[in-house]
C-alpha cells in the first residue's frame, strides 16, 4: 500500500524527533546553585550564637539587637566563669563587704591583652542564670567597670514580639 503524503511527512518528523538527543541546560543550574551558595554564606555569617551551657537558664527579653562578639562572663548556681575557664565559686565571690571580686578583676585585666583583637573594644556579655541574686549581679558589673570593660550586655533568650 502506497503512503500518503501527510503519512510520509508525519513519518519523518517524528523520526527527525528521535535522532536528537536530550540536552540538560547547565548554564541555569550553575546560576540557581551560585544563588544558592551565596544565600548560605550571606545566613550563616550574620548572626552570633553564644555558647550556652547547660546549667543555665537565661532570661526571656524581646531583643532586637544581635550579640556582638565580647568577652563571656557566665554565671551559674556554683561557678563564675570567663570565657569558659572557671575564675571564682559563687560563695567565694558573695563573701566580703567590697563591691569587687578581685579573681574576676585580675582575669579580665590579663584577659584585656591577650584577646584584643578577638573581641570587641572593652565590651563584655554576662550569660547569668536568671536565678542568681542581684547582689551578685551588682559585683560582677561593678568589677567588670573597675577593669575599664563598660561596655556591658547581658544574655537572654530572644522572644516573639507581641503584636
């Protein structure tokens, strides 16, 4: 039987359709995968995550400021610490009738030249559990001033803002 016309046409086109093969497009996936990389490197820069540990618990605050890089003072039920090393016991730093505690004084006066360039200028970030008294608080504040660090933040954990 002799083919028509149409049906010879229709047999070539769909047989030019088979000789070619399928061709990924590499120029869009290299933008999509830079776009990409770019998000996470812009993400995973821009926030500063202090260091928590667990015995812990700080205080809820509606905070809009990031944490800038300072020297830690963390404080917990038994330990003050600077910069993770323990400086003082919390016992040991309430006795005494001076508004300083002399331990956290010299360390964060040797602390002021070893990591100048680390932090940031004379800034210091306290991580102290909300259960630790005022009185304690007060001290550590007031020896943080007297070793010219004035800069002082507190730790909180960010909470949603009321709308």
């Amino acid at each position: 039987m002799k083919m028509s016309r149409r049906a010879r046409r229709m047999k070539t086109h769909h047989a030019r359709g088979q000789r070619r093969s399928a061709a990924l497009n590499m120029v869009s996936l290299m933008d999509i995968f830079t776009i990409l990389v770019f998000f996470l490197l812009v993400n995973a820069t821009s926030s500063e995550v202090l260091p928590s540990p667990k015995n812990i618990v700080l205080p809820e605050a509606a905070s809009e400021k990031a944490p800038v890089r300072n020297l830690v003072i963390a404080v917990d039920g038994d330990t003050i610490r600077l910069q993770g090393a323990p400086v003082v016991s919390v016992r040991d730093a309430m006795r005494g009738d001076k508004n300083s505690i002399v331990p956290l004084y010299q360390a964060l006066r040797r602390a002021s030249v070893e990591v100048r360039d680390v932090t940031d200028k004379k800034g210091v970030t306290i991580m102290g559990d909300q259960e630790i008294p005022y009185a304690l608080l007060k001290k550590i504040m007031l020896t943080c001033a007297g070793a010219e660090y004035t800069n002082i933040k507190f730790a909180v954990n960010q909470k949603a803002a009321e709308t």
